[in-house]
C-alpha cells in the first residue's frame, strides 16, 4: 500500500524502508510513525522478504527527532500514549522474525537514534551524527532510548550522552559500540546490502533462533539464558535447514535453507 511518509521497496528478498520527510530531515511525526509500525507488521508476516534494510531520504539525516510541534502539543496522557506507541513499533522491528540493518546517513538524534537502535545492526555513514538531546527540551527519550542505549554501550557512557544531551559522530559511535561499521557516504547502501545478502544465505530459522537468544537471554541469569539458547539449539537440531547446513558442509557446496 503507499504511504505519505515512507517509501518502500522490495528487491531480491530484500525490503528497503526510507524515511521520507527530507524536508524537514526526516523528523518523525503521528503519521510517519504509524506508517512505519504498518511496514513493520507487513515485513513480519511476508514470507518473501528475508531483510530489511532501514534508512533515511536526502544526505542530512536519517531522522533528525520528533516533531517538535506536535510534542509541544503533549500532556500527561497524550504524551505517556506517544511514548508507549513508539516503544511498541520499534518493540515489532526490535522482535520481527528478519534481520534488520539500519543504513544511518545523516542525523539520527532523539526518536531517530532509537530507531536506529532497535534495528538488529547499525551501519553509518562518516557523516552521520547520533544523540538523544531530549533534555534540552524538558523531557527524556521516549522510545526506549534509556533502555536500549545502556544495553549497547554500558550504563556510564549512556548516562553521559543522555543527560548531556551530546551529539557524537560516527567514529565515536563505532568506537563505543553504537554501530559496526563507518563507511563513506557514497557507500553506504551498497554496504548494508553487502550485509543484508549475506544474512540472506543464511538459514533463516537460525537467525530468528539467533536473535531471539540475544533479545530474551540479555536481561536474565546467566543460566536462565544458557538454557533459553540450549532449547533454542536443541529446537534447530531438528530442522530440514540444520541437515541441509551440515550435509552442505560436508560436501563442500554451497547450503540452499528453505526455513523448515
């Protein structure tokens, strides 16, 4: 279906979601929100989409924060309603059963870096600039910034670009663990693609299983985790994929998955 805000586009397995309010860089108001947790909905169940690469229109930003208009707009209720919206799409891109790679081009500050954060890997341009400024308007992350943000680079460094409010370029971000990889501009896309079609000879029972195992077992005992990735190992023992994986191996061809 099209979309106002958002453009998508599918190729070889892969789905592309571009943020597309460059005009005023990508900033993320109700209805470009809404948008997203629909295409989210829409890549989860689709069989024939394997990943999903995550980026934003224009060279300046990815997504530069809220509105500011409409949050300006908020009381207690509307603004605890924004909130729990938010944290539940990117909760679905978070969980969706594909991997997800977010392509970061320019400014992703606020509810942009957490979107960024809730994709299963972060690719970004030199270019690129990451924050979560909300203090300096009153307010905190709404998204789950203060959340996933210690989760990815440890509590002390969060606290700090949090109540700081500090923006940090990319080679900071890669050397805290926010993204993975600092390519030019120029090669961006063709990086997160390089990515997304490797993940795609992949078995894609095992990158569900996979990321699954990281998700649940992050925030319980140790052992309570050990377990969660040994049902989950066990579970894929038993799979068409695993035999095909290992008998491919073994003959020293390449493995065609079929996710069964």
């Amino acid at each position: 279906m099209p979309y106002e805000h958002v453009l998508v586009e599918k190729r070889d397995r892969i789905v592309y979601v571009t943020l597309n309010r460059p005009e005023v860089l990508n900033a993320l108001n109700d209805k470009l929100v809404g948008e997203l947790g629909a295409v989210f909905d829409d890549v989860a169940d689709d069989p024939s989409v394997g990943v999903l690469i995550l980026t934003g229109a224009g060279e300046k930003a990815f997504a530069a924060g809220a509105d500011i208009q409409e949050i300006s707009g908020k009381d207690a209720l509307s603004g605890l309603a924004m909130a729990e919206r938010g944290q539940r799409i990117l909760r679905r891109l978070e969980t969706m059963p594909k991997p997800s790679i977010a392509a970061v081009n320019g400014f992703a500050l606020g509810g942009g870096c957490e979107i960024s954060m809730a994709c299963a890997i972060r690719i970004a341009s030199e270019k690129a600039k990451f924050g979560q400024p909300e203090v300096n308007l009153g307010i905190i992350p709404g998204y789950a910034g203060t959340q996933r943000l210690p989760r990815l680079v440890g509590r002390g460094v969060a606290m700090e670009l949090i109540l700081t409010g500090r923006i940090i370029d990319a080679a900071e971000a890669l050397r805290i663990g926010l993204v993975t990889q600092v390519v030019p501009p120029e090669e961006l896309m063709a990086t997160a693609e390089k990515v997304a079609k490797a993940l795609l000879g992949k078995g894609p029972l095992a990158l569900r299983a996979a990321m699954d195992a990281v998700n649940h077992g992050f925030d319980v005992e140790f052992d309570d985790a050990c377990k969660i990735e040994a049902n989950m190992f066990g579970v894929l023992c038993a799979t068409k994929d695993m035999k095909e994986g290992t008998e491919a191996f073994l003959k020293k061809r390449k493995p065609e998955f079929t996710g069964e």
